[in-house]
C-alpha cells in the first residue's frame, strides 16, 4: 500500500511567530486577499505559491520565474533553510466552528506517487485542466512544491494514535497564531519512531481529501524529471508528494457542504418543477433565516434531501436513499444526476455545464444573498457528505462530481515545503 516516508522539509528559518509568513491555498485566494497577504510581510510565502500576474508579463519574466528568482534568494539569506536530516512534522490546527473550539491533528510526511489505478492512493473528486497547467507551470519553474496535499488514512486497529501522539511529545519548532492561523508544528527525527509510523501505514490507503490538482500535477512533474534525471535515485524528492496526513477518526476532522449556486436559462428556469418532480418529492417550506438551512437538511440525513431557494422561496426535495451495485448513492450523486443534469440539458445551445453554470459556496447566507442580489439564479443546499463513505467509493474506484467535499479549515501553505531537486532526498 502506501509509502510514507520522512523528508527534509524547506522551512522558513524564523523561530517567532510565522503567521505573517503563512498564507491559505492558493485556490481559495482571491484578488484582494492576494494583495493583502503581499502587504502582510515582504516574506510571505504568496511570492512563492501565487505570485501577482502583470500585462508586462514576458516568457522570461512573469509569476513563475519571479517566484523561482525569490525562492533561490530566500535560500541564499537564510529566510528559508532546507533541513539536514528528514522528519516528519507532526502539526494541530486549532479552529472555531459553530462557536465551538476544535482541533485537528495530522502530520507533514513525504508519499510515494502513484497512479490512482494502483489503489494506494485515492481520488473522490473529478478535476479541471486549468488550475494544473498553472501549478506546472510554476513546479518547472521552482523544483519546489509549496503546498501540501491534504490526505486521509484510516488510523483504526492500528498503533498509529499512540505513535503520532509520542511523535507530538516534544517541544514544538514551530506556530503560528493570528491573521486567522492558529498553527503548531512540531518535528519528528527519531528513527526508530518515524519507521514504525511508516510501517503502520505501509497496509493502508490514503485517500486524497484536499488537493487532487496539486497531486495530478505532481505526477506529470515527476514524469518530466524522470526523463531529464534519469540516473536520479528512487528517493530523490520528485517521486513524492508532500502531503498533510489526517486519521479519519480524528475528533476534529469536519466536512462542510459546498452549496451549489446556479445560472438558468429561462427554458431551464421553467422547467425545474417538472424535471425535479420526477425524481423527488417537494414541499414548500418556510425558513425565517438561511442559517436554519443546515439544522433544517439535517433532520432528512435519511434521505436524499435539498433545498431549493429562488424568488425568496425555499422548496424540500427529498427522496429515499438507496444503492448501486451494493454501494451507496450519496446526495452529491443524486442531485448531478436527477437533477442538475438533466437541467443543463434543456440548454437550447448546448453550452450548459458545471464549470461554466455551478458557482459554490460554503455558506447559506451567502448563498441566499448572491440569488437575491441576482447574481445567480438559483441555490440548491446540501447535507455534508459522509467521509467513511467517500473512503468506500473511492476504494470501488468511483470519483464523486466536483466540489463533493469541504474540509475545514483549509490546510495552510508555508508551514514545510518539499524541494523536486533530483540531489534532495528523502528519508
């Protein structure tokens, strides 16, 4: 199964506070959070994951060879500092939902890349070209990868709780707190300990939860170094992703829905009743507030259950759950399929598509907002999707719709770094 091994991790050499020098993944910034984490520090690792574009840009001068030009004079004034001997990184992420104060826990570790069809590593989600010739683009540039992949194992019937906890028993090398981070990172050189975490899961797959374009782009980067080092060793840096490793069990893992905002044309607008009248039953229902919406799916979560909200009215689809060659149908399955597909199929002109028609959002009140505002012209409202579900798909090889999962919070960019240098190896 998997191979998870220890690394040398590029680290930023500050020993304070690095919160003004994290940054969140680069495919939840936008424009205004970008300049802003630029103002933040001069240091702040956005130079580095999503530099600012310019209609000067050349070949020879644009975001990907400007983050290489910082990366290599960080290196050389010590800002960032490629560590001796490989670790694993143990790291808690503390977080507020609801009003509740959370934790999460996992570790920075270095994984064998292979293709998904090897069954090591899993998939749930379908991916866009776009963001991964971007992200190509700049792992070409700068031999670096900047941004974790965040992965899941299943921790049960195994020493991996006990291991990781005594990998987290000493003093911490790192935190960050503050500019919405509250972070710990810790280091783990012991040799003996890191074997036997790699061994516990040498038997377990992963499971891909956060960053299926960082990986696939890692796999194409890795083919390319592969032809231009081939006399590279097995572990030279570029066989591997660095991934945030999170046990499926662990307390403070949280999935959020992804609410689907819609653009109808009118042929699709109209025929929304009839064409969810077939596969759901409806009911118009009062909701005084959008954030009752989660409360309100919650109470259907055994069934397929919607909510619909347009015009300032809210309509329940619900229908009984069911199976597909013993698997279960999950609620991000049924809706594509009985209902957001067929719409896009009354498209008069057959542009009609998720990429270019589905908006998302995490958030009820900015859902009803944008529709009121006539952003969008509709909202469809999700249960969260079941994460020991998402694992049994996956495992049977099956890739949910995109946007299926949300996990919170985001898993930030500048805590490790993993060098593709073909002379950086890893533990």
């Amino acid at each position: 199964m998997a191979t998870v091994r220890p690394f040398r991790a590029l680290r930023y050499a500050a020993s304070s506070d690095l919160a003004p020098l994290l940054a969140p993944p680069y495919d939840v910034i936008n424009a205004a959070e970008q300049a802003a984490l630029y103002d933040r520090d001069p240091q702040n690792v956005i130079r580095l994951e999503y530099g600012t574009t310019s209609s000067a840009d050349t070949p020879a001068d644009n975001r990907y060879t400007r983050a290489n030009a910082t990366l290599d004079a960080w290196l050389a004034d010590g800002t960032l500092a490629l560590e001796d001997a490989p670790a694993f990184y143990p790291h808690t992420q503390r977080y507020t939902w609801s009003g509740e104060a959370r934790a999460r826990s996992g570790f920075f570790a270095a994984v064998r890349l292979r293709p998904f069809e090897a069954g090591e590593i899993l998939p749930h989600e379908r991916t866009l070209t776009g963001p991964k010739a971007d992200r190509l683009q700049l792992m070409r540039a700068c031999q670096a990868s900047f941004s974790p992949v965040f992965g899941l194992f299943d921790g049960a019937h195994t020493e991996l709780p006990a291991l990781l906890a005594r990998a987290r028993a000493g003093a911490p090398v790192a935190a960050a707190q503050g500019h919405g981070f509250d972070e710990t990172l810790w280091r783990s050189s012991d040799p003996g300990l890191n074997a036997a975490i790699s061994a516990a899961l040498s038997t377990r797959q992963l499971l891909i939860a956060d960053g299926h374009h960082r990986y696939e782009t890692l796999l194409a980067m890795r083919d390319e170094l592969c032809a231009r080092y081939p006399d590279a060793p097995e572990t030279a840096g570029f066989h591997y992703a660095m991934l945030l490793l999170v046990d499926l069990h662990d307390p403070g893992l949280l999935v959020l829905p992804t609410h689907r905002l819609l653009l109808l044309t009118p042929e699709m607008t109209a025929a929304f009743c009839r064409v969810a009248g077939l596969a759901f039953s409806m009911e118009q229902v009062a909701v005084a507030h959008p954030d009752q919406v989660p409360a309100l799916l919650a109470t259907y979560r055994d069934q397929h259950a919607f909510l619909w909200y347009t015009e300032g009215r809210y309509t329940l689809l619900t229908s009984p759950r069911g199976y597909r060659n013993g698997l279960p149908v999950l609620d991000v399955q049924a809706l594509q399929e009985r209902l957001t597909d067929p719409l896009f199929a009354l498209d008069p002109d057959g542009q009609a598509s998720v990429e270019a028609n589905i908006r998302y959002t995490v958030h009820p009140a900015d859902a009803v907002a944008r529709v009121d505002r006539g952003e969008v012209d509709a909202a469809i409202f999700l249960n969260p999707t079941p994460v020991a579900d998402v694992f049994t798909l996956a495992g049977a090889g099956i890739r949910l719709p995109q946007k299926s999962t949300y996990f919170y919070p985001k898993v930030p960019t500048g805590l490790t770094m993993l060098s593709l240098r073909p002379d950086v190896e890893v533990g």
